[in-house]
C-alpha cells in the first residue's frame, strides 16, 4: 500500500516538474468541439478563417471532428481538399460498413452542405466525387 501511493507521488512530482518548465506560447488559441454532423459546418467556419484572418500566428486545438478542422488549419490546408477528404472517408466507411447512422444520409447531408458554400461549383464537385 505506501508503495504505491509513494510511487503515485513521485509520478506527480515528475508531471508538475515537467510542466513547470513549459511555457505556453502567448498567442491565441483556437479551439473546436466535437462536431459530429456538423463537420462540415466546421469547414465552412475554416473557409472563412482562412479567407479574413492571418492564421500564421494561431495554436489549434479541437475534439473529434473538430480536431480535423484544427489539423486543417494548423497545416494550412485548403477547406476544399478537407470537405473532399470528409467525403471519401465516409464511402470508404460504407464499404467497410463500419458506421452507426445511414452512410448515405451523411454522404448526401455532405455533398449538399458542399455544393451550397462557395468552395465548389456543380459539376467539378460531381466529377471529383466520382473519381474516389
């Protein structure tokens, strides 16, 4: 028993240590929740970034799907290849059948939302989507 609570001590000396000496860069942060269906609202929150602000100073953080639009964001890559990316994923997840909600619902929820924002218009979109 004190065995281990000394061995329990000594990790939590070793984590405050540890983050003692971490400073945190002094520049804003950027955070998205999980999003679940909203994932593509998401993309179109990060069109906009990208588009009105300066992101070369920013720290990115998110959860689940937002955790993809941080990363997207953080390597500066296009919205478009994100939301096209989202929708390969969700085929490969049908043919897989590894879902819990109708793939073809989420398929057809995300080719709406994308072909209503300003990353693509009609018929590129259709003949990207056929390809994969």
């Amino acid at each position: 028993m004190a065995v281990g609570y000394i061995r329990r001590k000594k990790q939590e000396q070793k984590v405050k240590e540890y983050f003692a000496h971490k400073p945190v860069a002094n520049k804003p942060l950027l955070s998205f929740s999980g999003a679940g269906l909203l994932a593509f609202y998401f993309q179109g929150v990060c069109a906009y970034l990208q588009d009105h602000f300066d992101l070369t100073n920013v720290r990115f953080a998110g959860i689940s799907a937002g955790s993809c639009s941080a990363a997207g964001l953080a390597s500066h890559l296009p919205v478009k290849a994100s939301v096209v990316f989202g929708l390969r994923w969700l085929q490969v997840m049908k043919t897989q059948g590894i879902y819990f909600i109708d793939p073809q619902t989420l398929v057809d929820m995300g080719y709406r939302s994308a072909m209503n924002s300003a990353l693509m218009k009609g018929e590129s979109f259709t003949q990207m989507n056929k390809k994969s």
